[in-house]
C-alpha cells in the first residue's frame, strides 16, 4: 500500500511539473506572439496600404486585405523621390562614408586600448562629450567651416568626418571597438613584436583579423545610421542630388507636385510605398547578416 501510494505521489508531482512547464510554455509563446506582432506592425501596415486601391481605402470592411492589389503607387513613389539618382547618392554619400568610418574608428579604438600617451585622459573626455553632445549644437558652426573649406554641397562633407572619425556616430563606434580590443589577448600582440613586427603591422595582422565580430557589429550600426541619417545631409546637400534620408523626409512636397494631397485617399499607399522602398534595402541587408550580427552582440559584449 505504501509503496502505490508513493508512485500515485511521484506520478501527480510529475502531472503537476509537466502542466507547470506547459503552461510556462504557452505563456512564453503568446508573449512572443505579442511582443513580434508589435515590433511588425509597422510593416504590415506597410504593405497592406502600399498595394491598396483607392476605392479599398474608401471601403471601411476591408482594414488590411484589399479586395484589388496594385503596384500603381510604387511608381508614384519611385518618380517622387526620384528613387535612382536618390540611392546613387546615398550609395557615394552615406553607405561610402560608413564603410570609411567603420575602418577609421577602428584604429583609433585600438590606440585608445593598447597605448598610453600624453593627453590620453582628455582625449577620453572628448570621446564621451561626442556621445553626449548632438549634432544640432554644432552644426552651425560646421556649416561655416564647409563653406570656409569649399566643401559645402560635395561629398567630401561627408567623407572628411568619417575619414578623421568624427562622423554619425564615431564615439559609440570607437567605444565598442576599444572595448573589444582591451579583451583581446595581449599575448598575441607580444608574440608579433618579438617575431619584429611593429604597431602598425601587428594592427594589421593581428588585432584587426581577430575584430571580425567588432566589425560585424559597428558595420551594421553605422549603416544603419548613415542610412537614416538626415539632418546632416539636408544641412550639407542644397542641389536636388540629395540622399533617400532627404527625399523620403521631403516626400510630402514631392507627392503635392505630382498631384496627391496629404488629405487625398492614395496618400497613404503612396507614403507607404515610399517607406518600403526606403527600408528595403536596409533589410535586405539584415537579413542576410543577421545571424552572424547577433552573434557578434552577444560576443562584443554589447547590452541595454
């Protein structure tokens, strides 16, 4: 008798845990069902205005699948952001700039990691103002010195503060790669110099091969950053060869030019459109890099 009674005890405990863990489990997924139905309504939305007719805006019973789909307000979208000559500038402009900023603010981390000079410490301080000091404090006066440097309206507005690295965002950049760099064994370093390579070589061969999660990680965020960056490009760029940050933010004005009114039916399939094709390469390109990316921010050390 005692004996089933402790079997009819250890098979309810076990009843009791399993449907404990079950229902742990379906919390988790509806939580998770939750939260990505939240993160993916924005583009849901998107996509379900994009490609509606004016009479499925007008007929209040169908909210998100239209009774006709249509490509009409991409075309729209395409000609009022004057979408080839847009991403050609943000290719030369923006992504260029990103790539330059990303090698640059590497090799300032690594001398803030591994060398100690005279006037580190303020250099530091420099470094954390530039995190905390926005680009609307000083952007006057940057505007003065591109107009004093014959810079202002040409690329090299936006070249020369990535190549100096002090461009969208340097001192994040550089602070997770100083970061990455301070945890990278010395030892390897030691072995370089002994074998006689000096700095730069042991740079080279050595710390930047061994950054590739550092790199995975600040190349997304600053094309991230340098995709959507705006106010530094309507600052710099006053001709109408102006970066998709620019002409997405303008899109209002360029849609009245062509004819629909903020307050007409289509609006929105045309903004939507024009959103998609804003962040469609963007995603694209996340996609493909986002496995190694989140592996890269969980080795970087990056959290918050």
């Amino acid at each position: 008798m005692k004996i089933g009674r402790k079997l009819t005890v250890t098979h309810s405990s076990r009843i009791c845990k399993k449907s404990i863990a079950f229902s742990f489990s379906v919390i988790r997924l509806l939580g998770l069902l939750l939260v990505g139905y939240i993160v993916l309504y924005p583009l849901l939305y998107m996509v379900s205005s994009a490609v509606k007719t004016k009479a499925d805006f007008l007929d209040v019973s169908h909210q998100w699948l239209p009774l006709e789909v249509t490509l009409e307000q991409f075309q729209v979208a395409f000609k009022a952001m004057n979408f080839v000559e847009a991403l050609k500038q943000t290719m030369l402009l923006q992504v260029l700039s990103a790539c330059m900023e990303v090698m640059i603010c590497a090799f300032v981390a690594y001398g803030f990691a591994r060398f100690q000079f005279r006037g580190k410490r303020l250099a530091t301080v420099f470094l954390i103002l530039s995190l905390l000091i926005p680009v609307q404090m000083y952007s006057l006066s940057l505007s003065v010195n591109y107009r004093i440097l014959h810079i202002f309206n040409t690329p090299f507005a936006y070249w020369l503060p990535s190549v100096f690295g002090v461009g969208v965002r340097s001192g994040i950049q550089i602070f997770i790669f100083q970061q990455f760099f301070i945890g990278l064994p010395k030892e390897l370093e030691d072995a370089a110099y002994v074998d006689g390579a000096g700095p730069i070589r042991t740079y080279f061969k050595i710390a930047l091969p061994s950054s590739g999660v550092a790199i995975v990680t600040v190349s997304v965020l600053s094309l991230i950053w340098h995709w959507n960056e705006y106010y530094l490009a309507e600052l710099c760029f006053l001709n109408e060869k102006r970066p998709l940050a620019v002409t997405i933010g303008n899109l209002s004005a360029a849609l009245s030019q062509l004819g629909i009114q903020p307050g007409s039916a289509v609006y929105p399939a045309a903004v939507s459109a024009a959103c998609l094709l804003f962040i469609a390469i963007p995603l694209v390109f996340y996609m493909v890099v986002q496995r190694n990316f989140v592996k890269s921010i969980d080795r970087v050390g990056i959290t918050g």
